[in-house]
C-alpha cells in the first residue's frame, strides 16, 4: 500500500460520516430505499459508490440484511445496518456510523499531524546522508540512491501510516468512546440491554477492549458494575453511567462520557 492509497483511505472516514447522516435524515423522512441511493449516489465519492452498489444489490433481492461478505461495508457497518432494520430504527444506527466515522476522522487528523514530520524525516533521509556519493561516486549514483529511497519510502511507507492511524484508533480513550457511543445508540434503538453491549462491542474494533467485551456477560447486572469489575474505564466514567442508570437517562449519560473520553470535557 503506497501513501496515496493509505492517505484515501484514511480520507474515507471524512465522506463516510456525511453519508450516513444525510441516509439518516432520509430514511427518517420516510422516503423508500431506492430513491434514497438515488439522492446519495449523485455526490457520492468511491468509497459510498462500493456501498451504495452492494445496497442497490440488496433492494434488488427485497431484502436490506447484509451479510459479511457484503461489498464495501466493514464489520461494524454491517453489524448497525442489520440491527437498524432487523429493530426499525435504522435511521438512528446510521446516525451512531456517522457519529463513529467522525470520530475516526479525528484520529486521522491527527495521524496526518504525528506524521507528517516524520514522512519528511524519511525523505530527507533518502538525499541527504547519501550526498557524498555525488563527489566520489558521481552525481548519477547518488540520484539513483535518491530515487531508489524514495520510491521505497512511497510504495511502502502507507503500511506504516495505517499501521500507526489502527494504532491510535485502538488507544484506550478512542476506543471507549466508540463503545460508549455506540451503546448510548443501541439503547435508544430500543434494543435489549444485553444485546446492545454486543452490539457496540463492534465500534470498539480492532481493540484490546474489543477483545475483553466479546467475553462480557452482563447477566442483568447494572452496566456501571459491569463496567467497573473490568477495570478499564476511570471512575469519573463509571460514575457518570451510574447516575444515568439511577436518573433513567442511561444514554444521555453514556453520550457524556463518550464525549468525556475522548477530549476530557462532558
């Protein structure tokens, strides 16, 4: 994967958020699926154009389940459309990936700010140090070091932007703030409590608290207890969901502490 490609599609997030909002406010306007891909498709960028063909597909069949295989959506996409239409309320799952997309988009900005200097590090790299071979070998060998450096830099050096943007995207506080979004949403959907902890288990992705909530069992235990004897989430956190449960605005409050974790404010 070479940089252009990396920075693309890192860049999708930034088109993918808009998407789904604008699909929300259509599919909570009651209009039919088809004519909404057809409003979507006519400012859609290449990575929506994978989307919107894979749904074009399923109206096709009369059926909006995707399946994992589905063509552009990525696990957590499909996991929130399914459960959006399989609990009528897709318009709020779509707005919880367009809530998802823009906060990767944050990461990414600053992924492009972490990296920037040292993208320009490596390439001054390839010229620099090798400059005293113009004097004794001959100014060709030291272009075509330069070039070779380069063109390495180039082709390979995406892996390592993605590699670090899945890096920041699994920290600690992005990807709580992930779970917790996306838990406050699957509430509000209507879904059963269990249900909704599996459910945003998948916005927490790739993660190491991904990995932990996938052997979660609530048991109808309170969610800030649950949340507590995992030992990952501050208690600043843990006490905003407790008074949400005690108050019955358990969403609003995961909203908070969502907000809380990722930029330190509520």
């Amino acid at each position: 994967m070479n940089l252009i490609q990396a920075f693309q599609r890192m860049r999708a997030c930034r088109t993918l958020a808009p998407f789904y909002r604008q699909w929300a406010v259509l599919e909570g306007s009651g209009m039919p699926l088809a004519d909404s891909l057809d409003t979507l498709a006519s400012s859609a960028s290449p990575a929506e154009e994978e989307r919107l063909a894979c749904l074009r597909d399923a109206v096709a069949r009369g059926s909006m389940v995707l399946d994992g295989m589905s063509l552009g959506f990525t696990e957590v996409e499909v996991a929130f459309i399914n459960t959006g239409v399989t609990s009528g309320n897709l318009d709020r799952c779509l707005l919880a990936l367009a809530d998802l997309f823009e906060t990767d988009w944050r990461a990414v900005q600053q992924v492009v700010r972490k990296m920037t200097y040292p993208l320009f590090v490596a390439f001054a790299a390839c010229w620099v140090p090798t400059l005293p071979m113009a004097f004794f070998v001959g100014p060709w060998a030291w272009v075509c070091t330069g070039l070779i450096g380069t063109l390495m830099l180039f082709v390979f050096g995406g892996y390592g932007v993605v590699w670090y943007f899945k890096y920041l995207r699994g920290k600690p506080k992005y990807a709580q703030a992930r779970f917790l979004a996306a838990m406050a949403t699957a509430l509000d959907a209507g879904i059963d409590y269990e249900a909704s902890v599996a459910l945003a288990s998948h916005a927490a992705a790739p993660s190491p608290l991904a990995l932990q909530l996938k052997y979660l069992k609530p048991q109808g235990r309170p969610f800030a207890e649950v949340l507590s004897v995992m030992g990952v989430f501050d208690e600043a956190t843990i006490s905003m969901i407790e008074t949400g449960e005690q108050s019955g605005t358990l969403p609003m409050s995961l909203r908070a502490a969502a907000r809380y974790m990722e930029n330190g404010t509520i």
